[in-house]
C-alpha cells in the first residue's frame, strides 16, 4: 500500500516491503512514527551534530525524515543541516524496505548507515529514537547494549502502540536503562522516556545455549540462539512435530531450509542424510547468524555442503533447481498479522522446485494452507496432523 506520510511540513510516499505482497492493505508506518517525530520536533532534540541511533524502524518512516531531496543535497546549507544516522535492524526485509523508500522518494541517504543488530555500536550516539519490538529477548539484548554502549546524557525515547506498552515493558526499561516514564497517549501511541544510568551494569543472556537430542546420530546438538530467535530456550512444539515427519532424503538431494530460524531443520536434514546440500534462507540477521553456528558446531565436516542466505523468502534463487523445500511460515510481521509472507514462500518455492520435487511445511491447522497449496501447486497431501497442528505436502 502507498502510504501518504507527512511530518514537519513534508510529504513522503512510503511503500512496505516486499513491493510484489498480495496484502497491499497494511501501512508502512504507524501513529508510533508519527509521535516520535514531532516529539523531538517539538522539543528540539535534532541538532547538525546530533549522532542518532534509530532502532527498528520497519519501513523508513522514521529514517527518510533524516533524508534530504537530491536537488538540495548539493547545496552548502543542505550539507550543514543534516545528522548522522545509524539504522539498527535485525529485519533484512526492513533494511531493504527502507532502502527502497529513500530511493523511492528521491532522498539522499550520504548521512545514513544501515547496521545490522550484531554489528559493532556506534559511538558517540547523543540520541536514540527505539521503537519497541514484539519480541521481549531482543527489547533486552538491544537496552543491554545501548545501556553499555552510551553517556549518560544521551537523550532516549522509545515510542509504539499504547496497548503494547505494559507495566512490564516498563520494568525492563527501568532494569536495563535506568529512571522511565511514560507520555499520554495520542492515536493510540506512547512514547517511553529513560534516563540513562551509567551505574547498571548488565551481562548479555544471548546467544542462549541449549541441548538438542538427536535420534539419528545417538547424541545431544548443542543449539545456540541469538535474541530475536523463536524457541531461545528448547525446541518448539511445532519443529519438533515437524522434525518427526521429515520425508526420506535422497543421496546428493537439494535442499532449502526456508526460514530457517537457528537451522535446527536442516541440521536435523543432514544428521539423517549426509550427503544433502542444505541451503538456509532466512531475513534475520540473528537467524542466519545462529543456524551457522549451529552447523559449524554440531556438524562442522558438513559446514562446506551448506550455504547461508539472508533473503526476502527465495528472490532471485535459481528457477527449477532444488528437490525438496522445507517450510514452516510465519503468519505475522512485525506487529501485523497476514498471510502474504505465506503466499510469497509457497510461490517462490513453486518456481525454485524441480519438477518432481516436494514443498513440506508446517502450520497451525486454523491457518488452512491446504487451500493456498492447491491454489498453487495443483496438489496437496496430509503428511501428519494432531490436535494443534498440521504437516502438508505439495509436489511441483
């Protein structure tokens, strides 16, 4: 959905990413980014030589408001004008949506850098505007790092939906960061204000290390997950139903493990199959992150049959040229509930599988994937089901 986005007297046209979704409804910024900005508007908290950290930001609502025109960023007085910005994001389609934004919108980007959430922290950060994000490990691995990585007279606002803001949240603001309060709510938005308290003094839990039992091999894996990681204790409900109805594995078979998470289906793979080539697909950073790790120490005689890919789903991945896809979609992103990512992981793997070859997922029987298998595939079979989920397969 084109989304008309005005803040301090601008105009800006922003775009969610992936461009190609079937949900074109849902917006690509939200009353949150819209708080946040005219806060420090008002408050004048933007100098020339402010050095911001912006954490989360999905689309680019809050980054291309930093952004100047092209025609003007030539000029001398364009130049003095602008701060350096540093984008931290885990979401690889979040950094490629806000890319795609300031393009879109005809900005120049020479005062942004774009950080992915296990890159080294900017220093001399002097404000840091946080949206708050869904998942509670990585609010605590980014306010851990922020907390000892800034000067007590960083200036700190958080903001997003006044109904996600809880007492709890708050009580992680105060433990990590220091002294916190909270604004009023405007369009269902809050912001979070936190004094920086140079006195605490907090260890990263993450990466989370956990033992993996595994039938094939007769042994423990030793699974390492980074923050924004599902299951960072032990092994879900529905991978571990998954992972009990893996089909057979063919010598030299090619195979994708899509959203991958920490890899514990690939590497599941290639405990019973030695001789598979795995390729893990995933849009965190923390993900990708974490399945390597995850072969090179369970398996590290195999590290050279896999490769490790941060995507949008399987763009731009060779058409007709894999035997078997292995998938559990997310029915979420970010805050917002859909099913376009859905859609876009069983069209992708239509094209990418070989004739012959085989899509199996897995999915909450509620969420009827059958119906968009079919759809695609032309077929559908039921491999597995119990009372909360359902293990399905389609052949190309």
């Amino acid at each position: 959905m084109l989304s008309p986005f005005f803040i301090d007297e601008k105009q800006l046209t922003l775009v969610r990413f992936p461009i190609a979704q079937v949900n074109r409804s849902l917006q690509a910024w939200d009353a949150a980014d819209e708080y946040l900005l005219n806060h420090i508007k008002t408050e004048q908290l933007v100098s020339k030589q402010a050095r911001i950290a912006i954490f989360n930001d999905t689309f680019g609502a809050l980054t291309t408001h930093f952004c100047l025109p092209k025609v003007l960023n030539n000029t001398v007085e364009a130049s003095k004008k602008k701060p350096t910005v540093y984008c931290i994001n885990d979401s690889y389609i979040s950094s490629q949506g806000i890319a795609y934004n300031i393009t879109h919108n005809q900005l120049a980007h020479d005062n942004i850098t774009q950080l992915n959430c296990l890159d080294s922290f900017p220093e001399n950060i002097t404000l840091i505007l946080y949206k708050i994000p869904k998942s509670k490990s990585l609010l605590i691995e980014q306010l851990i790092q922020i907390q000892k990585n800034t000067k007590e007279n960083t200036v700190f606002v958080a903001a997003d939906r006044a109904k996600e803001i809880h007492s709890s949240t708050l009580k992680l603001f105060e433990k990590y960061l220091g002294n916190t309060t909270t604004s009023l709510a405007v369009k269902k938005a809050r912001l979070v204000f936190c004094r920086l308290n140079p006195q605490l003094c907090h260890q990263s839990p993450f990466p989370t290390v956990w033992s993996l039992p595994n039938k094939a091999l007769k042994r423990d894996f030793s699974i390492s997950n980074h923050a924004n990681v599902y299951s960072r204790e032990k092994l879900d409900i529905g991978a571990r139903y998954f992972i009990d109805n893996l089909p057979e594995i063919k010598d030299d078979c090619e195979v994708i493990d899509l959203g991958c998470g920490n890899g514990v289906v690939g590497l599941s793979i290639l405990a019973k199959q030695p001789t598979a080539h795995v390729q893990f697909f995933d849009e965190s950073h923390m993900a990708i992150t974490s399945a390597q790790m995850n072969i090179s120490a369970n398996l590290p005689d195999l590290i050279a049959q896999c490769q490790f890919h941060l995507n949008d789903c399987l763009t731009g991945v060779e058409s007709n040229s894999v035997d078997l896809i292995l998938c559990n979609p997310p029915f979420h992103q970010q805050t917002a509930t859909t099913d376009h990512i859905a859609w876009q992981m069983f069209k992708d793997s239509h094209r990418v599988l070989k004739k012959g070859g085989e899509l199996r997922i897995i999915g909450n029987r509620q969420l009827a994937y059958h119906i968009k298998l079919k759809r695609i595939f032309g077929n559908e079979r039921l491999i597995a089901s119990n009372d909360k989920f359902v293990t399905q397969s389609a052949i190309k």
